[in-house]
C-alpha cells in the first residue's frame, strides 16, 4: 500500500487540514489518494473554499467515497448551473489499497478520515487516515502531555 509521507506533501501546498480529527481520533495508518472534481470544485479549492471537519469515507461497491466535505462555490459560478457543496465525491486508490482498507474497516471497527487536502504535481490529492476513535479520558491525556509539554518549555528556556 502506498503510504503518504508525513513529513510533508513533497512539491504541493495544502488547501485545507481537518485538525478535529487528530483531537478525537488515533490516526494509525495514512493514505493519500486522488479525488474526482467538477470544474467549479476545482476553482473553489484554487480559493481555498473548503471545509473538511466532518470528512469521512465511505466503502460502497468496491469503490471509496468521501462524504461531508464542504466546498463553496465562488459567486462566478453560472448562473445556469446549480452546484452542490456537500455532494459525495469518488477517490481514486488502487485495487490493492482499496481491498486493505475494507478488511480493516469491517473486521476492525476502524474510520478512514480525510486528513488534509492539498495539491501536488497539479492535481488535488486527500490525505486519508486509518483512525479509531478517542475516549474522553484519551483526550483530557493528550491534553495534560500538551500542557506539560508546553510548561516544561517555558521552564527550560528561564531556566538558560
């Protein structure tokens, strides 16, 4: 399975980051994959329009959607044209990383997330995530390592 780097998206610029989903979800695996846009879609994300707090993917049919992304449509859009902001869109992944994905997801009560948005080599491409969700006292841990974190920085740097 090709797995994306998380160190960067290589030559493309993030449009857009779901920063919820890494607060209530342990992301175990990432994925990158193409999606299929509309023209207007493809202009909005130029603009920076979109929205993926509440992105999921969904396996229907053999084949990956994405679901709750929000794309705004710019004012130019024509006027003879009604465009649909939240419509389902398809990914593009390979056979093989589509068949890993629906084992894991049905046998394992795992969530794919889309992660981040981003272009690369002219083309929109979304990050995927393989998550599990968070508990409340999961999340009050992360919150107390972060404010430690922070503290034991403050007090290092009075420190020099």
């Amino acid at each position: 399975m090709s797995k994306h780097p998380s160190s960067g998206h290589g030559t493309g610029s993030t449009i857009a980051v779901n920063k919820k989903a890494r607060h209530d979800f342990f992301i175990e695996e990432r994925f990158e994959a193409g999606i299929v846009l509309e023209g207007w879609e493809a202009k909005s994300l130029r603009s920076g329009r979109v929205q993926l707090v509440d992105s999921y993917v969904i396996i229907r049919n053999n084949e990956a959607w994405l679901l709750g992304t929000l794309i705004n449509p710019l004012s130019t859009v024509s006027t003879h044209f009604v465009p649909e902001a939240q419509r389902t869109r398809k990914l593009l992944l390979h056979r093989h990383e589509l068949d890993g994905l629906i084992g894991t997801v049905e046998r394992k009560g795992y969530t794919i997330l889309a992660l981040s948005m981003y272009w690369k080599e002219g083309r929109c491409k979304v990050e995927l995530g393989l998550a599990k969700g968070k508990q409340a006292h999961d999340k009050r841990a992360n919150e107390r390592d972060r404010d430690w974190a922070r503290e034991k920085g403050r007090l290092m740097k009075h420190a020099r």
